[in-house]
C-alpha cells in the first residue's frame, strides 16, 4: 500500500506538471494556425461575420474547415467575399478567399489565401485513434463577437462510431441519411463540447499537436441524431483519413 501511494505521488508531483507544461507549449504553437472562416462586406456594418473556425494546412496558404461554414451564396452588389480571419483580438486581418475543394459528404471544404504564408499544422497519419486518447481543439465557439479570441478545450475519444444510425420509420429517413447510408463511414465521438462557431476547428493529438480530426457540431449530428427528438450536446469529428482522401481527389499537395 504504501509504494503504491509512493506512485501516486510521484505522477501528481512530478509527471503531471510536465504534461501539462508540454500542452501549454503545443498550444502556443498551434494557435497561429488557428483561422476565422466567413464572410467580409466593406459597405455594410459589420464588415465582418464570422461564420466558424478553419486550420492552416500545407505551404501556409490552404485552409481547412467545413463545407457547412461556408455561405450558400455570396453578394456581388454588396462586395461581398469569402474571408479568412487572421491573428487576434479586435485588429484581426482579413484575407480574401477562394474555395479550391469541397466534399459534401464528409462536410469538408479547403480554400485558398494569396499574401504571406501563416503557420500551419502538421496532419497525423490516417489510422484511427483509439478510444480513450486524449484530444483538444482550438477555435472560436461563440463567434467574433467579441474579437478574434481563440479558445482551447480539451477531452477524450469516447467512441468510434457510424455516422448514421438506423431510423425507426420511413418518416425519420431524409435525403441527407439516404446519401449517408450510400457512403457509411465512422466518426469520432467526443467527450468534450463543442459549440456551432468550433466546426472546422482542428481536433489534434495533445502530446504532437498534430491534427487527428476536424470538429463537426452540425452537419453529422443531424443525421446522427435523427431519431432522437431533442438532439444531444454531442460533439463528433471527422477523422484526418478522409481529409487526406479529399486532398489527392483533388490533387492539392501539402
């Protein structure tokens, strides 16, 4: 009894402040990477919405985030432009945006900024983590309300899961589950909440910080979750694999 409390004390005292010391410091590295997604509009007030979060990849000019974040339709009597939020704070700069690929059906979108390269993150290899891994992500879950202020949550993988459920009547199936059981996949199930501005946002490794997933917080849960009446505070991600899929589709190297 007594080696096993001196165990204890030596992981509280000695190992745990180190781990914690190492995530600070792969937190710092990665915020730079860490980009708004939206829309820009010079002659209206505001001039800038933002819409979710997106991740530097590759030479430092593509962006990572989700085919959901980004608008249906653009104004071309107002200006209006797709727009990557940069830096932090309320003196973020704003770089316009072309959308080089999307995927509708793992929710995945990748854009394309000119001007100087920024910081971007590493991709892990496409084999699935386990259950129990440790996670974070990084992004901006209520918006730019109040700034560009990045923010860090951490967690766990709690499961590997389809991203469709069975329905229990005819009534329950749409469009969007009959696609998704044409082309099944697995998901990551997390526990850790993630709120509508965190989709896109990079899910990573704490210990590498390379990136393992992208948060989703709407497009899989609303066929996930479809036969639930009152969806769930669930959070998934999509896992790197099929990012990297979408990126030799369409032939982007990184």
């Amino acid at each position: 009894m007594r080696r096993y409390l001196q165990i204890i004390s030596f992981f509280v005292f000695f190992v745990m402040p180190y781990a914690h010391a190492d995530f600070v410091e792969v937190v710092a590295k990665i915020k730079p990477s860490v980009v708004g997604i939206g829309v820009h509009t010079p002659t209206s007030r505001p001039q800038n919405i933002l819409r979710g979060t997106g991740f530097v990849i590759g030479n430092g000019r593509y962006i990572v985030t989700n085919d959901h974040v980004l608008p249906t339709l653009l104004n071309e009597s107002l200006l209006q432009k797709m727009a990557v939020f940069i830096g932090t704070g309320k003196n973020a700069k704003v770089r316009e945006a072309e959308i080089v690929a999307t995927s509708s059906l793992y929710d995945l979108a990748i854009l394309k900024i000119s001007g100087p390269a920024l910081p971007a993150m590493k991709l892990a290899s496409g084999e699935f983590i386990p259950d129990g891994s440790f996670i974070a992500f990084t992004g901006f879950p209520i918006g730019g309300v109040l700034g560009l202020y990045p923010v860090t949550h951490r967690g766990i993988i709690a499961s590997i899961t389809p991203t469709v459920v069975p329905a229990v009547s005819a009534e329950q199936i749409n469009l969007k589950m009959l696609k998704r059981m044409r082309n099944p996949y697995l998901v990551y199930q997390l526990d850790a909440t993630a709120y509508p501005g965190n989709s896109g946002s990079a899910m990573y490794d704490m210990k590498t910080g390379e990136v393992v997933g992208i948060i989703n917080k709407v497009f899989v849960q609303s066929t996930k979750e479809a036969v639930i009446s009152n969806p769930s505070g669930i959070t998934y991600a999509i896992p790197v694999k099929y990012l990297q899929q979408v990126l030799r589709e369409h032939d982007i190297s990184i």
